[in-house]
C-alpha cells in the first residue's frame, strides 16, 4: 500500500472519497455496542480535529495571501466561463453550418439510399426470416456490431459495481439496514397497485422480447420493460422478498449464461458464414412466433442482460449491492 | 480459405467471452484465467502475423453470411498483424508485471471486475486494429472507454475518483466528437465499410460536391482521437490518470488505449479519407503544430515534476507528440516512424510504469524522488528497468527511443524544407529536455541514500522480474532489430490501400 500523506484525510479527495463511499451520512447509524460506539467517537474526534486543523491552515492562508491574486483567480474563473461558452458557441455555429451543407433529409437521391438500404428492405424478410426489417439488420446483417453494443451494457454494469460495490462486513450491514430508511415501508396504495401492474409489465415485457422479430421491439426494448418490472416490484415490496427470486446468485447465472450463448451462437454463425458453409439454421415462415431463426434466441439473450443490468443499476445505487 | 484466417474473429471474441466467465470466477482465479486468454491470444496473434507476412496482402474475414456492405468484415494485412502481437505483449507483461500491486490496490472482492475490463480492452483493442467497418471502430471505442475509466478507478481513493471523472468527461467528449464525424460521413457518403467510403470520398473531392461537410467530418474526427489520445492542449486528464491508478493500469492506459486511438486514427487516414485529401484538407499540417508545441510543452512540464508517477505520465504528452510530429509531416515515411515510436513509446513507457513500482515498493511507499534516491539499490532489477526505460526515452543508441528518433529524422529530411527545420530543431531541443529530467530520475534512484528503508527481508516479485526481463529484451529487440519492423510497417501501409 503506498504511503499516503500525513493530511490526506484533510484534502478534498478524500472528502470525495468518503461522499462516494457513503461516509458522509455515517450518522444515520449509531450503533449502541460498546466498542463500535468508541470507535466511531473517536473517528468523530478525529474529524473534529482534521476541521479544526484545516480551518487554522486557512485562516493562516487568508493571512499570508494577498487579496490580489484572489481577485485574479476570480477575474479568471470569470473570463473561462466566457471563453468556455464562446468556444461552444462557435462550436454549435459550426456544426449548423455544417448541417444546412448536408444533404436534405428524406429525399429520393441522397448518397444514404443506395443498394445497402435497398437489399435490406427488398431482400431483408427473404434472407433473415424477420418481418421487422431494423430486428433483421441489427441482429443478422450486423450481427457482430450488436454483440460489442450488448457488451457495452454488460461493461457499464461492471462499471458501477467497482464504483458501488460495498464491501463485506458492518458498512454493508449498515447500508443494507437502511436502505427503506427515506422511504415508506410497506406502502398499501403502492403495494396493491404493484400487485396489479407487475405481472402486467412482465407479460408485455416477455411479449415485447418475443415478439422482436415480428413488430416494434426486442431485445433492448424489451430487457428494458422487464427490468422497470422488477425496479416496481422492488420498491414495493422491499429486497427481502425480491432476494427470494432476484439475488446475486441468480444475476450472476442469469447474466453469464444469457451472454455466453448469445457469443455461442454467434461464433457458430460467423464461422459458417465466412467459409460459405449452410448453417442448418431453419428459418421458418415468416410471420410466425417461432421463425428467423437465431434472431428469436439473440433477442431472448438480449433480453435477459438487459433486464438484469437494469435492476443491478437499481440495486447498486440503492443499497450497494444486489 | 485457410484455419490460420479465423483465428482474427476468434482472438477478438475469446476475449468477450473471456471477460463474461471472468465475472463469475472469484479473483484470483479470474486473474490467472485472463493471463491465460491473453497468452493464448497472443499466439493466435503471431501466427495471424505470420500468415499476413507470408500472404503479402491483406485479407477479409466476413463475419456472418452476408458480404460486407451489408455485414460486418474484418481485414487484416501484416501492419495489424503486428499491432495485435505488439498489443497483446503489452497486456501480458502489464498485467503479470503488476500483480503484487494488483493484490495491493484492489480490493479482493472487486479483483474480477478488474479483469472483466482487462479481458474486453484487449478485444476492444483487437477489434480497432482489425475492423473494416467504420461504426463497428464507434463500437469498440465505446468499449474501450469505459473500460480505461474502470481501470482509473479500481484503485478506490479520492484521486483516482477525480482523475476518472476528467477522464470520463474529456473522453466522452472525444467519443461525441467521432460520432458526430461518423455520422455526417454516413449522410454525405451512403457507406460504413472502410474502402466504400474512401471510393465516394475521393469521388466527392473530385466533384467538389459537400466541400464543406467533408472538412468538418474530417476535422471532427481528427480532434475526436486527438482528444482520446491526450494530443498537447488536451492532455489535462493525463497525469492524474497515469499518477494514481494502480501500476498495470498505468501502463496500459499509456501504452495500450491512447495507442489504439492512433491507430484508429491511422486507418482512418489511409483507409477512409485517403491519405492525398487528408493533406489537401491540411489537418497533417494542424496535427504537426499541436504534436511539436505537445514535444515542447510536454518536456518543459516533466522537469518540475517531483513525482516519478507525474514524470513518467508528462514524458508520455511529449511523447505523444513525437507521434502526431510523425503523422503530421504527411509523408509514408513519417507515417512509418510515427507507428514505429507507436511501438517503442508503448514497450518503454509499460516498463517504466512497472519498474517503477518496484522502486515504490522499496521506498517506504513514497513516490517522491527525495525518498527514491538509492532504491535501484535496494531493487536491482527495478533500478536496472527504470535506467534502461529513461535512456530509451532519451534516445540511447540501441534501445527503442533512438532509432524510433532516427526514423523521425529521416522522414523529417524528405519533408517540406520549413517542416524539416521546424521538425529537426524541435527533435534536438526535446532529446535535450528529455535527458535534463530522465537523466536526472536515474542519477537520483542510484544516488546512495535513505539506507534505512533497506529491509533485510523484502523479496522482489518473480512476476515482476519476469516481466521487467522480457520488457528489456523486447525493448532492445526493437532498438537492435528495428528493420523487419520498419519494413514490415511499410508493407502494410502499402496494402492499406
């Protein structure tokens, strides 16, 4: 561990640190243990003792420091707003420029509408077994662009637990203690209008990610349905209840399996498409639930990370965990 | 064709599917596991080399049923060949050269977060050098993104917060920027493949047809990697990014991310815009200005370091520089120099973030030069690193840092006379400011003092070690045997086409 400064505890970052961490609101857990009690007087003390240090290390500042270069500073925070909003000014004036050269939106002869856009709309159903055209093109056309775009979700959920995650022991306690502390518990209105819409939500989520090929949908839309489901059945009925079906275990499984298939399959694909093999992949008839082959299963996959990112996001912020 | 040809798809999405089950191993495991994938990936990588040397010509991997303008593609040639070996090298020794820092800085319970982000930069880093596909490149550059910002913040302190979120802002910025570029480029050119737009890009400059449009795309993009990559004036996220994450971080965000932007940018200059309507346009002219001032700016900074991390972090704006000098003066032969000091920068500047650490580690923790003085003598091999990392910074003849100079002096004279003097004189000045605070490190870790840090029973780290050894062969294999390189650079410019 690197030595850290004498005073660190009394620079900003290790304000920030404690804010991110969630010290800053310790105080609205007072344990009545002897020793935890002790411990948290004489980190009180020490953080009485830091502000009282820091605020003579100030005031010898304010002393030693002319007002001039104070009023500098000001004068030059003062002139970097201006700069700042003149440079996007400019910024914004360019890029409007730029767009009245481009070319007019929606019109027959633009360079965009060429023999891409037409192969996708003539031959798309043809050759992907979807009736949605978009599904078709993001899920088999552009396969591999959607995978590191379903990858960017899953990167972000790791994002925000190194972020959030907090660590075994009586902080995590603490925070799993409180995390109804703002908020009503066991709300009637809440809890009978949940009971209703939940199931609700679930179904139109699970018809939403079904039915991705066949109308306005999939994978990412639906994901996101399902996970507003269980954020609602979260704050209604508390994490207990959730743990029951929702908890790290079944995030974990959940999430790796849904994405270890989903590369699975895509692997198989490319590699029998790039060496002009048949894939044996039935497509179906178009217009059917159970068609377009692969894309159904991609979009379940899809589906499953995204409503778990969702509710991890929920989870991480509320409570700092799952 | 051939098994070899799959093994480019397959680096990249071993990776993905490496970082997914990392995320369900416990750390240690997940640890051991990602070196593995990484050292299988870089074989694949060095026989992909080898094939693409072999064929002479590059070639396209469709990845999926349906040909490219319609799917995605990846292509490969001899230079990605060889920036995917140099690349996953990289990552290998970073990561096995920081383990005992890793154990330090990162919380246990968080250890394979960390390595689901090392395993998805690697395939956001091979995906850059082999995509074919201009937005697939947006894709994988979001990717690496958030990937560097959790590499800046494993280490949970206030600094790193801070430094992660500047990094976050700049680079979200640049991001923005490049989608931007990408998207007008899309609307004026009808095309995401690569060598489609170049097609109609040549016809539109021909035409004279979306002049304007056309400027701005490419100077959009051109300040989008510029930004990613910390060019001179915007370089302010750097040195707290470099200064306080944890040591393999360090070195993969100087040597690896910033890199892979370059080349993307790189690509994006031969292979979409072409290289004749890029200097028509004069951005090489913009982008030789800010890399000489970086050259300068950058220097001049480092020596009022009194921070090893912060040295080693301004020596990379300078460094930087010299890479942007490189592609600025618009020739192949500066294009060839620029990524050859890709390389060399890379393989030095890792080394000094690790050996670096090792000195740390027998210093009472303290990165400050006062209490680093006689640490080469308390970690040999450290000290050993470190002095050969700062001289191939200052340009001792066969190290890397020498002859990637040579090169840039040599593109240089065949450059346009007032860019030759401007680039030569600006090479003299920052080897001479280079030297003032590089040298000054070396004599100030062997300089005998602070004996009482000296503790009987410190044992130096074997992965360490390992990997400090290998990072000062590799970095006197590209100082001693820089030809194939060079030619093999030069090949692949000329398939890039």
């Amino acid at each position: 561990m690197s030595k850290k400064r004498r005073d660190y505890k009394l620079t900003f970052y290790s304000r920030i640190e404690d804010f991110v961490n969630g010290k800053e609101e310790f105080l609205l857990y007072r344990p009545t243990g002897t020793t935890e009690a002790k411990k948290l007087e004489t980190l009180e003390e020490e953080l009485t003792e830091a502000a009282d240090l820091l605020e003579k290390r100030e005031a010898r500042q304010k002393v030693q420091d002319n007002t001039e270069p104070l009023d500098f500073l000001k004068r030059f925070h003062r002139l970097y707003g201006i700069i700042a909003v003149l440079v996007c000014a400019t910024m914004m004036g360019m890029l409007m420029i730029t767009v009245s050269w481009l070319p007019k939106f929606g019109e027959p002869g633009n360079p965009a509408n060429n023999e891409v856009i037409a192969r996708y709309i003539e031959k798309g159903q043809e050759e992907t077994g979807a009736v949605n055209v978009v599904t078709g093109l993001i899920l088999n056309y552009r396969g591999f662009d959607t995978m590191g775009e379903t990858h960017v979700l899953f990167i972000a959920a790791s994002c925000v637990m190194i972020l959030l995650l907090i660590a075994e022991g009586e902080e995590k306690k603490s925070s799993y203690a409180f995390d109804r502390y703002l908020e009503p518990k066991n709300d009637i209105i809440i809890q009978k209008v949940a009971a209703f819409l939940v199931p609700v939500v679930f179904v139109f989520g699970i018809y939403v990610i079904l039915n991705g090929h066949l109308s306005p949908g999939g994978g990412f839309s639906g994901g996101a349905i399902l996970g507003a489901g269980l954020i609602m059945y979260v704050s209604a009925f508390g994490f207990k209840k959730t743990q029951r079906f929702m908890n790290e275990h079944v995030y974990k499984i959940a999430k790796v399996s849904a994405l270890c298939f989903y590369v699975c399959c895509l692997s198989y694909y490319f590699y029998m498409g790039a060496h002009g093999y048949d894939n044996h992949i039935p497509l179906g008839t178009p217009g059917n639930i159970i068609s377009s082959g692969l894309i159904l299963f991609i979009n379940i996959f899809v589906g499953t990370e995204v409503a778990c990112t969702m509710y991890a996001f929920y989870a991480l912020f509320r409570k700092g965990g799952l | 064709m051939t098994f070899i040809e799959n093994f480019v798809p397959f680096s990249i999405i071993l990776c993905m599917g490496a970082g997914i089950i990392s995320s369900a191993l416990k750390g240690r495991t997940s640890r051991r596991f990602s070196i593995i994938i990484l050292s299988v990936v870089l074989i694949l990588s060095c026989f992909v080399l080898g094939y693409t040397v072999y064929l002479g010509h590059a070639f396209v991997y469709v990845m999926g049923k349906f040909p490219a303008p319609w799917g995605n593609e990846l292509r490969a040639g001899c230079l990605e060949g060889l920036m995917a070996v140099f690349f996953s090298v990289i990552m290998l020794l970073s990561v096995v050269g920081g383990i005992r820092g890793q154990n330090d800085d990162i919380r246990e319970d968080k250890m394979n977060l960390y390595f689901i982000m090392i395993d998805l930069m690697m395939a956001s880093l091979l995906a850059l050098v082999y995509t074919n596909d201009l937005f697939t490149a947006y894709v994988f550059v979001e990717i690496n993104t958030m990937a560097a910002c959790a590499l800046i913040m494993i280490r949970d302190n206030g600094h790193t917060l801070v430094a992660a979120t500047k990094y976050m802002i700049m680079s979200l910025l640049g991001s923005g920027l490049l989608l931007i570029g990408i998207s007008m480029l899309y609307t004026i050119t009808g095309q995401l493949l690569m060598p489609n737009i170049h097609e109609a890009v040549v016809r539109l400059n021909e035409t004279g047809e979306y002049a304007i449009p056309l400027t701005v795309v490419i100077g959009l993009m051109s300040v989008a990697l510029a930004i990613k990559s910390a060019l001179y004036p915007f370089h302010s996220w750097l040195p707290e990014a470099y200064g306080y994450s944890t040591a393999s971080s360090s070195a993969i965000l100087s040597s690896l991310v910033s890199k892979g932007y370059i080349f993307l940018l790189i690509k994006i200059f031969y292979r979409v815009i072409g290289m004749d309507v890029m200097v028509g346009h004069k951005i090489t002219n913009i982008l030789f200005v800010f890399g000489i001032i970086g050259m300068i700016m950058g220097s001049v900074t480092a020596i009022r370091q009194t921070d090893v991390r912060h040295l080693i972090a301004y020596s990379s704006i300078a460094q930087i520089g010299y890479i942007y000098m490189g592609m600025g003066l618009g020739s192949n032969a500066g294009m060839v120099a620029a990524i050859f000091h890709i390389m060399a920068h890379g393989a030095t500047k890792s080394m000094l973030f690790i050996a670096q650490r090792g000195l740390v580690e027998v210093s009472d923790g303290s990165k400050d030069f006062s209490d680093l003085k006689g640490s080469g003598f308390r970690n040999h091999l450290a000290g050993l690193a470190f002095a050969v990392g700062a001289f191939s910074m200052v340009g001792v003849p066969l190290l890397a840092g020498f002859t990637s100079k040579v090169y840039f002096a040599e593109a240089a004279i065949t450059a346009v006379r007032v860019k030759m003097w401007i680039a030569m004189i600006t090479l003299a000045i920052s080897t001479i400011l280079n030297a003032v605070y590089f040298i000054r490190a070396v004599i100030s870790v062997y300089t005998p003092r602070n004996m009482e840090y000296k503790d009987s029973s410190y044992k130096p780290s074997t992965n360490m070690a390992f990997a400090l050894i290998c990072f000062i062969i590799f970095n006197f294999f590209l100082g001693i045997l820089s030809y194939p390189i060079a030619n093999t650079i030069e090949t692949g410019l000329k398939v890039f086409d």
